[in-house]
C-alpha cells in the first residue's frame, strides 16, 4: 500500500468518530501525511532523476546547513475545480517552502517541485511564496528561490497570473532590503522570468535550466526561426550574451556550493552590515608582485584579476557575472576580513574601454553595495568610453550615465586607485573625486588626462604639425610637451584631485587603513521619494 493510500485510509477512518482518536492514531496519520508530501510519487521521482535534476527536496538539503530546514504549509493543497483538478490535490500543491540556515545564519528558501503539476504556479502555490517572502522580508532574512518550474497552471486561468503579481510585487518591495537569489534549475518561460530579473544575483546551471519569455515554438511560428531551448535561453546564453544570469555551472551541487559561499558575504538585510571574517593574512602585508604584474607601459596589457588576488586577503575574491561584460570586473572580496566590493578597468578584454554592457554591469553591482552596507574600492586603469556607430545607437549616453548616477548616489565608503591610465569621461565616471569618492588615491605611474597624449596632441597642435617640415618629428615632440606639463603623475594631486600618490608595494595596507577611516561614514542623501535613474 502506497503512502497516499495509507495516509487517506487513515483520514476516512471511522470518520464520525475521529475526536475519540488516541493521540499516537493522530500522530500516525500526521506523519504518514508528512512523508507522502515529502516522498511524492515515485515514478515522478524516477523521471525528474532519469534526466539527471534533483527533487526540490534533494535540492534544499545541499543548499542549507544539514537537519536546519523548517518547513512551512507542507499540507496545503489547491481548491481549483474543473479540468480534473479536483481528483487531484497532492500535499504542497508543488512548491515547498520554509527556512533553515546556511553557515549558521537564517536563510529562507522556496523550491519548485516538478514532479506536481511540473512545478507550475497555482492559486495555493503562489500564495505559499508570498507568505515565505513576506516572512523573510519581516524577519529580514536572504530569501532563495530554487526554480523548475513550467509557468502559469493554465487549469487556474487568470487566478495563476494573479499570483504571478504578487511574487513581482513582493520582489520590488524586497529589493534593497533582503538579499534575493534567483537559482534556475528547470525551464523559466514566460512572466516566470520576471521574477529572476528582479532578484540581486542569478544562478543557471547548463543543460537544464532556461529561461525565456517566448519559447522556441513561439519564435518559430512568428519569425521562422528555429532554435532549440538551450540557444534560445541557455546558461552560457544569459551568462555571456544577455547578462540577465551572473553564473553558470556545469552541475547543481557546485552552484548550490557558490550560493552558499556568496551568502556568506552578504548581511542579512539592509540594516545589517556584512559578516567579518577572522584571517590570518597581515594587514600591512606588502604588496611587492603588482610591479611584475602591471607593466609600465600604459599600452600593455595585463589581467586585473591577478592584482585584485595580490591586494586581498589570502588572494580570495567572489566574481560577479565573469563571463559577461569582461572588460569590467566586479567581485566581492574582504580586506582584513571586511567585505568589500570591487570594481576595476580589465586591461585584458577590449582595452579596460567602458562600452554600454561594462556600464550596466558596473552601476547594478555598485547600487548592490551601496543598498547592503557593503563598501566600494575602484581599480582604475581605463583609456575612456568605446567610440562607435553601434555604442551612439544603442545609447551609451543614457546606460553609460547609470554608472555615472549608481557611484553618486553611492552612500557607502568609496576609495579609488589610479593603477596607471584615466582618461575622459570615463575617469569622471570611475568614482573620482569630483563626483563623491571618499579617498582618490594613484600609483605613481598614473596617468589622468581628458585624453590620451597623441590624440589630444593631434588635436591641439594639429595646424603645427600639418605646417611643419616633419609632422612626424613635431608630432612626437608636443605628445612629449603634452605628457610633460598635463599627464606627469602628480598633476591631479597638485590640484587636490588624488588625495595621496602611494607606494604600489603599500597598497593592502592603505586601502586597509582608509577601510578603517571610513568605517564610521555617515552619509544623508536628499529627502525625496526617489530618484529618477536613465534608463
């Protein structure tokens, strides 16, 4: 006999005499109903096994701290009618929910059980998710969202939309106050979609997990084209082209691993600060290998990844979306085992050159920080904004300005670097003095100019160079008057734009130092509902 069979033997039992029940008859039923819903139907488990996912089940357990989940509203079922809905009403109508711990502090989580309805959302589904996220919102706790699910549960009609409202409502209201984690293990198709994008980080695993508005069929039947799943709305796809997904993993329980570890770096809520690590790294460690690593030569390259390892403690930082917008590096990381989140210039992809996907990339993780009490340290080294037809079309004025407004709205401690070229726009842009960082600091190799010195030579001397009996000669001689008088290393200090020119070896120890200055920041923005960001 089944568990559900048992279970409902047991509910229809001498039913009019059920309050004569002894107490070890209610605990036996009570527990076989709790391990029909857990265990499910078997053949169900068998096939979301044969394609190689785990049960929502299978899933919480890797995600939380062992034996630490809670699990609420197990025994709700859907009152839906019609469609045959009525025959069947399994226990947690699909979707399990609750909270548990990850490292020893409060995490709530909810999971798509494909093996009900494949995972699709209901009435009583969704209202599970909103009580567990109006849970963590008020405990204020991080709220993780495991997703297999195949959207609306077209049975319930308009009902299955309207819970679909009340999770976007409840993402909106939870932005900026607990940390929300979006971690896409089945398809996402449809207004399903929605909820991922308007979560801080998202996790897809390949082969498995999708997501797209409309489908493969859908596209073709509109535009001709075909197209599997996969192309269409893939993990590499969303983690390297669109940038909708920061992460992707080739298996479940790595994901599940980097999940936990980026908790470990967040606070709790909004009020919260970050968690501090205890490391055995000196604070005053110098920090000799950058001068191997950074060549002198502005036009050289170099992998900005390997200095952030030299600078933080035990050479260990978080990457945040490494496979989208690389010539931006955005990671979390701790100095002195205070949490820090870094933006730096990438030499090593397209020049450092901030273009639209670098911006963007670059002012969410910066409003991230800034929402969650998380300080910001700059590595600078870019040569200005991509020029191009396509930059100009797209609008690299209004999505470059996002940067622009997440670092001046920023109320965090903000330090910046000049490690060695800032020029333009994009110096201005990269949190300098001039638009609000608390401590501009440069090597002594910077160079900070409005351009670089051949272009801005070109264009200065350009009737000179043309009249002159060797432009080539005269052309080197004012880019050397050029570098002379405007980009020599302490120009921007002498009119109090770098607050100090440091030892390239000292960098730990001085950021580590203004860390501990800032530590005790205040900082009041306007009074004001909110602000108006380009978009």
């Amino acid at each position: 006999m089944s568990l559900e069979q048992q279970t409902d033997r047991l509910s229809l039992h001498d039913r009019e005499h059920r309050g004569q029940w002894t107490a070890a008859e209610r605990i036996e039923e009570l527990g076989l109903m709790k391990e029909a819903a857990r265990h499910g139907d078997p053949l169900a488990t068998e096939r979301q096994h044969a394609k190689g996912k785990l049960t929502a089940y299978e899933r919480i357990e890797l995600l939380l701290d062992e034996g630490s989940f809670n699990e609420v509203e197990m025994l709700r079922r859907h009152r839906a009618t019609g469609f045959g809905l009525e025959k069947k009403r399994p226990y947690t109508d699909g979707v399990i929910t609750g909270w548990g711990t990850v490292h020893g502090r409060t995490v709530f989580v909810y999971a798509h059980d494909f093996r009900i309805f494949g995972g699709a959302l209901g009435e009583a589904h969704a209202q599970k998710i909103h009580k567990i996220m109006d849970m963590a919102i008020a405990a204020g706790a991080p709220l993780v969202s495991l997703n297999d699910g195949a959207g609306a549960r077209i049975q319930e009609g308009v009902s299955a939309l309207a819970g679909y409202g009340g999770i976007f409502q409840r993402n909106t209201r939870a932005s900026g106050v607990i940390p929300q984690i979006s971690v896409m293990l089945g398809p996402c198709a449809g207004g399903a979609a929605y909820s991922p994008a308007l979560t801080d980080f998202v996790f897809m695993v390949r082969d498995i997990s999708q997501m797209f508005i409309t489908g493969p069929d859908v596209v073709k039947a509109v535009t001709g084209e075909e197209i599997t799943q996969n192309d269409l709305g893939g993990a590499d796809v969303h983690a390297g082209a669109s940038g909708v997904a920061h992460f992707a993993y080739d298996d479940v329980r790595s994901c599940l691993e980097d999940v936990r570890h980026l908790l470990s770096l967040l606070p709790s809520n909004n009020r919260d600060l970050p968690p501090r690590s205890v490391t055995a790294d000196p604070a005053d460690r110098r920090t000799d290998r950058v001068l191997e690593l950074v060549p002198d030569d502005p036009g050289r390259v170099y992998d900005i990844r390997a200095v952030i390892e030299e600078i933080v403690d035990d050479g260990d930082y978080f990457e945040i979306q490494p496979g989208w917008a690389t010539n931006v590096v955005c990671a979390l990381s701790r100095l002195d085992g205070e949490v820090v989140g870094l933006v730096a210039s990438q030499p090593a992809s397209f020049a450092g050159v901030l273009d639209i996907d670098a911006s963007e990339k670059a002012a969410r993780f910066v409003q991230f920080c800034d929402a969650f009490n998380i300080p910001l340290v700059t590595l600078i080294d870019v040569p200005g904004f991509l020029p191009g037809v396509d930059q100009e079309h797209n609008g690299i004025i209004r999505r470059g300005a996002k940067l622009l407004y997440a670092y001046c709205n920023a109320t965090v401690p903000r330090i910046s670097l000049v490690l060695r070229k800032a020029y333009g726009g994009a110096y201005i842009v990269m949190d300098s003095r001039s638009i609000g960082t608390d401590l501009a600091l440069a090597w002594p190799s910077n160079e900070i100019a409005v351009m670089g010195a051949e272009g801005a030579a070109n264009v200065i001397f350009r009737r000179e160079i043309a009249a002159a009996d060797d432009p080539e000669a005269t052309r080197a001689q004012k880019i050397k008057e050029y570098q002379a008088k405007l980009m020599h290393p302490y120009y921007a200090a002498e009119r109090g734009l770098i607050d100090d020119v440091i030892d390239p070896r000292e960098t730990r120890s001085a950021l580590i130092r203004a860390l501990a200055m800032l530590r005790s920041k205040q900082a009041d923005l306007p009074c004001r509902k909110h602000g108006n960001p380009p978009q």
